[in-house]
C-alpha cells in the first residue's frame, strides 16, 4: 500500500478483521486524514507476522481496543503510536504470543481510563516499558498483564491506581516475576483482586501490608500457586466485604506462617481449598472465624501436613453443603478442636487415619476417609 493516499479516514475500525492468511501489512507511505476510531483493527489477523504503521497519525484515535488482538504470529510492530487521545487500551496487545519487543516508551496515557488485558498473554515479551504511563484516571486494569509469562522484571512504581476498582487477574500467570514493587499502589477504591498473584510461582517477596481492601468482595485465588513466597503479611487486611475467599492461599508451600487472626469472614460464602497444600505452615490461628454463612469447605486444610493444632471452635458448618476432604492429608494434626456448632458434612471429610480420645478419655476411630467423630459437640480431640 506504498504511497497511498487515503484521504479523510476516521474510522480503521475492523478494517483487516479476520484477515486470516495476511502476513504482513505495510502502511508506512500511507496517507490519511485524522484517524479517531482503530477497535479490532488487525483483530484475529492470526498470520500477520509484519506490520508497520509508521505512516498513519493517531494522535487523534480515542479507541484502541483489541487493535492487536488474537496477532498471534506476529513477531516484529514498527509504530511509533501516539495514544494522547485515548480513552480505552483494552486488549491492545491481547494474545500476542510471539511478539518479544514492544516499543512503549512514547504511549501518553493521561486520558486512558480501561487498561484491561492491555498486555494479556503476550507470552515472549521479556520486557516493558511503562515509565511514560500515567495510570490516574484508570479505572480497570483487570488482567493487564495476564499471561506475560517470560517477563523477568516488571516496573510498576510509578502507577497511580487510586482511580482503579478492579485488579483481577492483573499479574496472573507472570511466572518469571522474582520480585514486584507495588509498595505505591493505592487500592482503597478496588473491589475484585481475585486471582491478582496467581501462578507468581517464582516470587520471593511481596509486600502487600498497607493494601487498603475495604471495598474488595473476592479475594478467591488471589496468592494461588505463590509456591516460592516465604512471607505474607495479611494481618492488616479489612475482610469485612469479601463474600469469596476461596483458594486464597492454595498451594503457598513455602509459607510457614500465616497471621490471618484478624480477618472478618462474616460475608464469606466459599473456603474451598482456601489453605490447600500449604504444607509448611506450623501454625494457623482461624479461631475467630465467622463460617455462618460458609456453604463449601471442601479440601480447606488439605495437605496442610505441618499443622499439629486445629481450632475450629468457633466454626458454624450450619450451612456448609460440601466439606469433601476438607481435612485429607493433615498428617501432622495431633489435636483438633471443635465446637458445639461444627457439623461435619458428608462421608469423605477424611479427618487423619488414627484413633482419637476426647477429654473424658472417649474412643474414635478414623479410617482416613470417614470418622464416628461427632458432630455438634465441643470437645478436644487428641491424635492416640
């Protein structure tokens, strides 16, 4: 398209959508008018390996949503894009899996409000560049960096997240993050961090004390598979609006310590596998949890092989439909505590394979997967 003159073009929107066997796409001598609308420009252009777009202007384009989406094959992106106008980046780069450069360092982002999986599953970036980005006016960067896989480092400081409400699976699956420097992230208007750390199974260290979690309702998945961190400090975390907390902490195996003593679990509907495989933990103080509205406990504690005491007496299964392996593998459990409002749920709850004497010297027995512990009444059960 060398030396075309396109006249008075405002609208690329879906122009190359589909295009299923372009490989490459050259507009670097085109020319055009101003350009306010570029959603799915190249979306689903699954063999493009090529494009420049040196040529066109878009200083003016306010939408780039899924511009890039689903290039699968593309390797090489000469622009220079000027985003000054824009409001949404959502999916921009999304499903970009063998771009490994990406020049950024000119994005203005002041007027963006949507970074939704700007960068998602873009798996061969090794880098990128986000000193330019202004982030305060945006309001969702769920999934952002979702999928970025071969990212070694990830330079976050300068955000401003004050404005931002989701941050949902925003580094999920950032597998070779050894540390992320969130220390400035406001996030006192976020509602939803499900899954935000998932599969960040090479970080060593994250510092999370001062998040602010008043508003979040879901924190399920949040730490799920952090296999290498070896602190987490949630003490000062406000729980009072989450509904969801399942897998929170699943597979945290190199915690041995978690102070989550203060948490408020009175809304919380689901702990499935909220501790599974947290194999190293010694100690877990759960005591003042509120379980009155809990209806999934199934595979809580599973594998939690470490802890020798477990207090559930101020648990209320009332409500709880499925509690399936909940304590499967907790080998290491010589005591457990319950009250007179735990209920065990089902036949396969799997209390430890052993004999077990309560405080009046009582027998009972577990075959590892059932058990005739009652249910209903507080007691302290010793491991014989």
């Amino acid at each position: 398209m060398d030396g075309v003159i396109a006249g008075n073009i405002q609208n690329t929107g879906s122009m190359f959508y589909g295009c299923l066997v372009l490989e490459n796409v050259n507009l670097s001598s085109i020319s055009t008018g101003t350009i306010t609308y570029m959603y799915q420009t190249f979306y689903n252009c699954e063999s493009l390996k090529n494009i420049d777009i040196s040529g066109l202007s878009t200083s003016s384009v306010t939408n780039f949503s899924n511009m890039f989406a689903g290039c699968n094959n593309l390797k090489t992106l000469n622009a220079h894009i000027d985003t000054s106008s824009a409001k949404t980046l959502s999916n921009m780069f999304d499903s970009c899996y063998l771009l490994g450069k990406l020049d950024t360092s000119g994005f203005n982002t002041s007027n963006v409000t949507d970074m939704f999986a700007l960068f998602a599953d873009c798996k061969s970036l090794t880098e990128i560049d986000l000193s330019t980005f202004s982030t305060d006016k945006v309001t969702d960067m769920g999934y952002m960096f979702y999928g970025c896989e071969s990212l070694s480092s990830l330079d976050v400081s300068l955000f401003n997240t004050a404005n931002v409400t989701t941050m949902r699976r925003m580094f999920h699956r950032c597998g070779s993050l050894k540390t992320l420097n969130i220390d400035n992230f406001n996030t006192s208007k976020v509602n939803n961090m499900e899954a935000m750390f998932y599969m960040c199974s090479n970080l060593l260290e994250l510092d999370i004390d001062h998040f602010d979690t008043k508003n979040v309702t879901n924190m399920s998945m949040m730490f799920l598979m952090c296999s290498k961190l070896s602190v987490l400090n949630v003490k000062n975390f406000d729980t009072g609006k989450v509904t969801d907390m399942s897998h929170m902490f699943s597979t945290c195996q190199s915690l041995t310590e978690l102070d989550v003593s203060s948490f408020n679990t009175a809304r919380v509907k689901n702990m499935q596998q909220m501790f599974y495989d947290c194999n190293k933990i010694v100690n877990l103080n759960i005591s003042s949890f509120d379980t009155s509205n809990v209806t999934n406990m199934s595979k809580m504690w599973y594998n939690c092989k470490s802890i020798s005491v477990l207090d559930l007496s101020g648990f209320n299964t009332s409500k709880v439909t499925t509690m399936d392996y909940a304590f499967y593998a907790c080998h290491g459990m010589t005591t457990l505590i319950l009250g007179e409002n735990f209920k065990f749920v089902g036949d396969t709850y799997s209390i430890p394979l052993s004999s077990w004497v309560n405080s009046n010297g009582e027998m009972f027995e577990s075959d590892g997967t059932n058990s005739n512990l009652p249910s209903n009444v507080a007691d302290v059960y010793k491991k014989m």
